[in-house]
C-alpha cells in the first residue's frame, strides 16, 4: 500500500527533506571548517553568535511551535538558513565578517524553533516500537543533504588552488534552503495525521504563553532532564574539532568537499545501524538501551584515541601549499577514514539520544519542550567550543576537553536508561477524563489556541 499523505510516516519524510535542504546545506557549508573559508575566524565567531541565541531560543522552541504550529514556525525559520549561506558572499567581496555574524545570531534563533518542531514530529509521532526506526529514516534523509551539499563545494572547487568556497557554492546553497523553507508549508497539521493503527498523534490539549513559561521553567528542575544536561552539552560541541581541526586545518578545499560527502553519508549508515538496536524485539526496551550505549562508548573512545594520534602527528595543521588531497591514498587515508568514522560516530550519538528522550513520553506537547531543551542545551556546548576556536586555545586542549566531556556523560546517561520504562509514559491513556485537559479551538496547524 503506497504512503497515506497523513500517516507518520510520510510527515516524518516531509520533515526529512525541509531538513535535507536547510540544516543538511548548513551542514555541507560548516563541514567545510571556517565555513568553507581559508581563514576561519568569521566563521568560527558567527559560529558562537549562533549557538548563542540557539540556546535561547532551542529552549524556548518547544513552546513557540506549541503554540504557532509546525508549519509556519518551520517556514519562516528555513529562510534563516538561506540568509547565513548568503553572507558568506557578501565575507568573499568585502572581507568583513560582521554581517556573517549577525546572520549566525539570527539563524540561532530559527534553527532552535525548526528543530524543536523536527525533533517533535520525529519522536512523537511514530509509535513506541518505531521510534528507532523513524530516527533512523530522518537521519538518512537529513544527511543525504550534506552528503549532496558536499558534492557542490567538491565539483565547483576541483581545479581551484583557493583556500575558501567561490561564489557560485553559496548561491547553490541560498537557493536550495529557501525551497526547504517553502516545504514547510507541505506539512499536514498535526491534528490531521494518524497512525497506521489508526490513532491520532494529538491529544488536543490547552495551552497558552503563560503556561508554555511555567512548563520551560519546569525543565530545569525536572530530575531526568538535568541528569540529561552532560549528554546534550556534548552532544555538539565535537563539531568544531572535527570542522576546523581536522577537516579545515589537514585537507585543500576540493578534499573539504569530499570529506563532507563521506562524513554526512556515512551517517546514514550509523544511524540505520543503531535502528536495529533501538527497535529490536528480542531484547527489553531497557537492555536495547544498555547495548546502544556500549556501541556509542567504543565508537567515541576510538574516535578520540585516533584524533590524538593524528594531533600528534600534525599539531599545527598543515599550511595551504602542503595540505592532504584525496588523490594523495598515502598520506591522505588515514584522516580520510577517522573523518568518516567522525560522522558515523555523531550519527550513533544524535540517534541514541533522540531515542532516550523519546523513551520518556508519548505527549507531543512534552516531547516538544523536551527537544527544546535537549537543542538549547546542546547549543550552549556548541557555543562554548566555537569560542574556543575563535579564541584560538590550543588544539591539544580542545581535542582533551571532548574527551573529558565525554566520559563526564557517561554516568548520568546510564542513569537515565536505568530510568526507562518498557513503555513510555502515555498521557492520553492515562487522561482521559474530560476534565483533565480543556479542549479548545484548533488553529491551522493543529495545535491548541
């Protein structure tokens, strides 16, 4: 049976590619280190800006799309995307990073609203025993787009000697975010969407600004969200590493291009792979948990063992004229190959905490606030670790500090699949009594005015 427009499965295939087209294009541009420029700087501080604001307003997210809905809140924050990738045209001409900046502020402020509104859709709409799965399906098609926005920067700069993207890169990107922003508005509201059991994937409940500011306040002192709080401010803050100093500081720039599509497509295996863990039917929801996590411990401790051995022997980088290039199999295959593992690795980590979060509720409203705070507080480690950059603290130390920050998460994660029911917390079972929840008008997007 071909795919109902209003099943899960399909709006989980729409989210997919607004994400394809707007994150996964930014993906393709800061994979690149320095956003694909020689000189990092302006990209690193428009870096910080975002992450900044992102910590805001991925907090805040939840509610905003709670409140305004999925599409139009999707809508307007893609064409924040398209703004940044335009600046760095404007960086190309006038060597003033300024408006790169201001365009990485205010892209924090869209991405934490879109992600919100992407994280609720795909952690709330599917059923329990195919959460995993949905991630997975999610994540292939996100990352097929910086896979393909790899391709780009690789084709146009193959015969450029340049240490930064041309022109032409940033247009192709400008042009495909705002076609992102615009499928927003394919998204069928959630009120309308069924699952294939036939059950809604809203429970209409009623909710205003002051009680979204009550329930924001709640998370931080929720106990398993602040057990949470190691694993989400980790979760990012490898990116600048890997970004600038193995990708930026090691390869050319035709090289950047195709470690981007090795990266991000290699993420699509890592989460198809860790799918078959999460939704696997021959173990408890509890042990699928334990086992996932020890996949994502082995993985990240190799990954940090051989950046350590590729500091060591490159500590300064390598200067333009000498960097690797990907026709080089000798010298070049060895941090082509951890550049990929790096990518397998983000794709094992996202996954496994999109599924544990998902794992404390059935509430799309909760689950809402809960990817706000978990893209809020991811962005805050972000932040800290792009001004690491910018400030130029030492390579040694920032590859030391993800490692330590890793292994500080290590025991609160444990802690929360400890925590973790066989089924999830499912509020319209458990209310539905009337009285418990005031019915209201439905707005265009489903969600209660």
């Amino acid at each position: 049976m071909g795919l109902r427009y209003y099943s899960t499965l399909t709006q989980v295939i729409i989210v997919g590619f607004v994400c394809f087209l707007c994150p996964g294009m930014f993906n393709a541009v800061n994979g690149m280190g320095g956003g694909g420029q020689l000189d990092p700087k302006a990209g690193n501080n428009a870096n910080t800006a975002l992450y900044s604001t992102f910590v805001v307003f991925g907090v805040l997210g939840g509610a905003i799309v709670n409140l305004g809905g999925v599409r139009w809140t999707i809508f307007g924050s893609g064409f924040t995307y398209a703004l940044y990738s335009a600046s760095y045209i404007y960086l190309n001409h006038k060597a003033d990073g300024s408006f790169t900046i201001a365009a990485g502020a205010l892209l924090g402020v869209g991405a934490g609203i879109l992600w919100a509104a992407q994280g609720m859709i795909m952690v709330s709409y599917p059923r329990e025993d195919e959460k995993g799965r949905y991630i997975a399906i999610f994540w292939v098609i996100f990352n097929l787009g910086g896979m393909l926005g790899g391709i780009l920067p690789f084709a146009i700069n193959y015969n450029s000697s340049s240490g930064s993207n041309s022109d032409g890169v940033y247009i192709g990107f400008v042009v495909l975010e705002c076609l992102g922003a615009c499928l927003g508005l394919a998204l069928a509201p959630p009120s309308k969407v069924t699952r294939d059991d036939g059950s809604s994937v809203v429970l209409v409940k009623y909710t205003n600004v002051g009680r979204e500011a009550i329930e924001i306040i709640k998370l931080f002192v929720n106990p398993l969200m602040l057990a949470l709080l190691p694993m989400c401010f980790t979760s990012n803050f490898f990116y600048t590493y890997q970004f600038d100093h193995i990708n930026g500081a090691l390869f050319n720039i035709r090289t950047r291009g195709f470690n981007n599509m090795l990266y991000w497509g290699f993420q699509m295996l890592g989460s198809y792979l860790i799918s078959l863990v999460l939704d696997s039917t021959r173990f408890v929801r509890k042990t699928r948990g334990y086992i996932a996590f020890a996949v994502v411990f082995v993985v990240f401790n190799a990954i940090w063992g051989g950046s350590l051995a590729l500091h060591n022997k490159y500590p300064d980088g390598l200067e333009l004229q000498d960097r690797l290039d990907f026709k080089e199999t000798k010298r070049a295959s060895g941090p082509i190959i951890l550049y990929l593992l790096c990518g397998i690795g983000d794709a094992l980590y996202q996954s496994f905490a999109y599924w544990i979060i998902g794992a404390l509720s059935n509430d799309n409203q909760l689950l809402a606030r809960y990817i706000g705070f978990y893209k809020g507080m991811q962005s805050f480690g972000a932040a800290i670790a792009w001004q690491l950059a910018a400030k130029e603290v030492s390579v040694g130390h920032q590859l030391i500090a993800n490692w330590v920050l890793f292994g500080i998460s290590i025991p609160s994660m444990l802690y929360v699949i400890w925590r973790i029911k066989e089924h999830s917390e499912d509020i319209s079972a458990k209310h539905d009594d009337a009285d418990s929840y005031q019915e209201k008008t439905i707005h265009q997007d489903g969600i209660a005015a």
